[in-house]
C-alpha cells in the first residue's frame, strides 16, 4: 500500500484508490517535529505526541479525566451562569458569545471544580476549560475558583488548580479584573489556615490568570515546553527596548530562572501530585 494523497490510497496489488476516513491522522505542530501522527495513538498517550513529546492542549473534562482517580470526581458549583451586566458588544454581543461557547463545550463558562481523589490522595480539583473563550476569567470562574478555595479550607483538603488560560475576558472589563484580587485573598485565607495550593501550569497560562492565582502556589508545576507569562513578547520588547532570549516564557526557561519548581511531563502529573500531597500533609 503507498499513499496517493492525504485523502486517498492505493492497493499496489489491484491498483484501486481508496478513501481515507478524516480525522484519523494529525500533524503534530512541535517545532522540531512535524510528523503525522495517528489520532488515536494521539489521544491514548495523554494528547501528547509519541514521536516528540508535544503536548497538546485539553480541555477540563479530558483533564479531569487524565487527573482523577476513575469515577471520583464530583463536580461542585457548576450551576453558576455568567451574566452580561455591562451589555457588553464587539464583533458579537457578549450573549450570543456566550450561547455560542455553551452551546459548542455543553458547559456554562470555562471552569470545571469538585472535589476528587488523585491516586487515592483526597483534594479539591479546578481546572480551567481552553475549550471556552480560551479559558479566559470572567466573574464566574472567579467565583467557582474562590469557593474551591473555601471548600479546601472547610474540609481541610489540600487545592489542585490547572491553569490555561488567556487572561482576563474583556468582555466583562473591570469585573474580570476583580477576581484577580477576589482569587488571591481567598488563597490568602487558605495559606493561614495551614492548606496546600498545588498549581499546575498548562499551555497557555497568560494574562491576568497568571499574575494572580496561578503563580501563588505553594508548588508551582508546569508542563514541558507551557507558554507562561503575563504580555505577549512582542508588548515586553517594545516596553523594555531590549532583545529577549529565545524561549523566555516557556517552563523551562521559567524553572531555570526560578519562578516555578518543577516541569512535569503530562504523564507524571498524577503521580507527582500526589507526592506533593504527601508532603505537604
């Protein structure tokens, strides 16, 4: 069998052409790689490529899946909607956005949290949805983030927060702006009472995400090769006038630099959760 196109092969014995079912192959976007790649080998490796070690972006139901012991996981506050206070319009009113996301994820914003069991370690799981407007944060994921906080420090279980996100959401202006704050203090309160804040970084975790809760963990992990960082690099270099090394908000850089601890490949996550579970008890 030779491939004819991206669609068709051919049967060299009979010399037929037959179609190829979509969907089944992908490229892999690794800069260094390229490949195709079946899907399903794709999808069965944690969506991380097998020939080079990309990992792709999820979703939060396929985090929660990847991260939760099978069948633990019980969502919490999931009934929260996000409103439209500001009758905010752009390209699209805000509302139609809104049904569109919803419509497209089957969720109400971009947040899934609850409380699960990692490898037989209890704890409050949250993790943000790329799925939904980019994981951005608006009043809602500020909220359900702040009560998986307080639900830590009711219960006394030990927080789980997966960021990726690209900031703020405009739409909601000074509203999204407020949960940056809202978020903190709540991690403030649960640093007093004595809790663990494990926080996982992901591709991409940018903007107001970043320069709030994501970075106040007590352990700051993150997958190979995460985009991190507040601005774009383009908005750094023409603000600080300098030439900016290559690759200065990926995770490695940042764990060379110190401003996280550790970068963990997708498939270890678990285990090196739960470890940190262990320790921090």
């Amino acid at each position: 069998m030779t491939q004819a196109t991206s669609k068709t092969w051919v049967d060299v014995k009979s010399g037929r052409r037959n179609a190829i079912p979509e969907g089944l192959w992908m490229r892999c976007p690794g800069s260094d790689c390229g490949q195709m790649i079946y899907k399903r080998h794709v999808e069965a490796n944690l969506h991380v490529c097998p020939e080079c070690g990309h990992h792709f972006r999820v979703g939060a139901v396929e985090r929660v899946a990847q991260l939760a012991d099978e069948g633990s996981f019980v969502e919490m506050f999931g009934h929260l909607v996000p409103g439209d206070p500001l009758g905010f319009e752009d390209l699209r009113r805000y509302t139609d956005r809104l049904a569109g996301e919803q419509l497209k994820t089957g969720r109400h914003d971009a947040v899934m949290a609850g409380e699960a069991f990692i490898k037989g370690r209890q704890a409050m799981l949250c993790c943000l949805d790329l799925s939904f407007m980019m994981g951005s944060m608006g009043s809602v994921v500020g909220e359900v983030i702040t009560r998986t906080i307080e639900r830590a420090i009711e219960r006394r279980l030990p927080l789980v927060i997966v960021s990726g996100s690209g900031g703020a959401r405009m739409q909601e202006s000074g509203l999204s702006l407020m949960q940056m704050a809202k978020t903190s203090a709540a991690l403030a309160r649960l640093d007093d009472a004595g809790g663990l804040f494990i926080s996982v970084l992901t591709d991409p975790t940018t903007g107001g995400v970043t320069a709030s809760f994501a970075m106040l963990g007590d352990i700051i992990i993150a997958e190979p090769g995460a985009l991190i960082g507040f601005a774009g690099p383009r908005v750094i270099q023409q603000t600080i006038r300098q030439e900016l090394p290559d690759g200065f908000q990926r995770s490695e850089f940042l764990l060379d630099a110190g401003l996280i601890d550790r970068v963990v490949p997708r498939k270890d996550l678990r285990t090196e959760i739960a470890r940190f579970i262990d320790y921090g008890g």
